[in-house]
C-alpha cells in the first residue's frame, strides 16, 4: 500500500500519534510530553485544529529523551545533547553527500 511500511504502519516520519497515545507508548505522562515540548525537546506536528501529532520518528527522539533523563541528566542538559547529535547527524549525512558527488565527478 503506498505511503505505509510493512503494510500496515505509518512511515516513521508521518504524525499520526496522539499526544495520549505518544505518552503511551513512550512510557511517560501526557504533561511530560507539554513539558518536553516547552523546553524545545521535541516538537510535534500541529494537525489544522491545534492537535499535536507525533511521528514514530518523535517516538525514538522520546525514547533516547527519556533515556537520558534516567541517567540523571537535566532538561537543559539533555537539549545541549540532541542539539550536538542532531548537528552530527547532519554534518554526516552532508559528509556523505560530498563523498558520492565526488566519486561520481568525473576526473580529468
């Protein structure tokens, strides 16, 4: 079926998660979620009406949120963290797309 994974499952971009049902399958509250969301940790879609819905790709973001808030580490904390893996992330997918056009540059 176009636009699904494995059959049946939303792409792991798409919002289609409740914020009860992201809180859920998180394994936190549903204020926790707010709160994450005030301090800039994750950031849901917003459906036409307001609602915020969250991707699977917003659920592994909470997971590694929640993860290293069991560690002890604080709000602000854990923000610096995603910002610097998030920047990693990019600068490595950049790296990658330097590499292939390289490689496929031809050479005199």
């Amino acid at each position: 079926m176009p636009g699904h994974e494995q059959g049946h499952l939303p792409l792991a971009g798409q919002p289609v998660y409740a914020i009860s049902v992201a809180a859920e399958l998180a394994g936190v509250g549903v204020q926790t979620l707010r709160l994450y969301e005030q301090h800039g940790l994750i950031s849901p879609v917003r459906s036409s009406g307001g609602t915020r819905r969250y991707s699977g790709d917003d659920l592994t973001r909470l997971a590694r949120i929640t993860g290293l808030a069991g560690q002890g580490i604080n709000l602000a904390g854990i923000a610096r963290i995603l910002d610097l893996e998030d920047t990693n992330t990019a600068l490595r997918a950049s790296n990658a797309a330097l590499t292939a056009e390289r490689d496929h540059t031809p050479r005199s």
